[in-house]
C-alpha cells in the first residue's frame, strides 16, 4: 500500500464532505481557505484557537464550522 491514507466522513458547515485531511489545518488548506484570512472554526461546537490548528487532528463524524465576518451593509 501507498502510504496509509485514511478517509475521514466529516460534516463541513452543514455539507458531508469526505477528505483525507489529518488536521484541520490541512483540511482548511485543502478546501482553500486563505489562513491569514478573518475566520473562526469550530469543530462538534467547540472553538479551536488558531494556534491549535496545525495540530487539531480530524475523526470521522467531526462536524466542523467555519464562520466568516459579514461585511457591508
């Protein structure tokens, strides 16, 4: 086997997603969220500083939550 990828069936904001992302880092870099952008995550209603991120490993059923500032008016 090549490498020993696990697939992961996670909720992201509300859609069933599959990914082989380990942390949530990886999987927001994998989606293409910019990191230095304005946002927040959480994952099954916790908050996870950003700092934490590049560490925050991702099981499967994890529901992840990405909020984003609404500008404008």
């Amino acid at each position: 086997m090549d490498g020993m990828t696990t697939r992961l069936n996670i909720s992201m904001n509300g859609e069933a997603i599959e990914t082989d992302a380990p942390t949530l880092q990886a999987l927001l870099l994998a989606r293409g969220y910019e990191l230095k952008g304005a946002f927040a995550c959480a994952i099954n209603n916790s908050f996870v500083p950003r700092p934490q991120w590049p560490e925050r490993a991702l099981q499967s059923g994890d529901r992840i939550d990405i909020v984003t500032p609404i500008t404008g008016g």
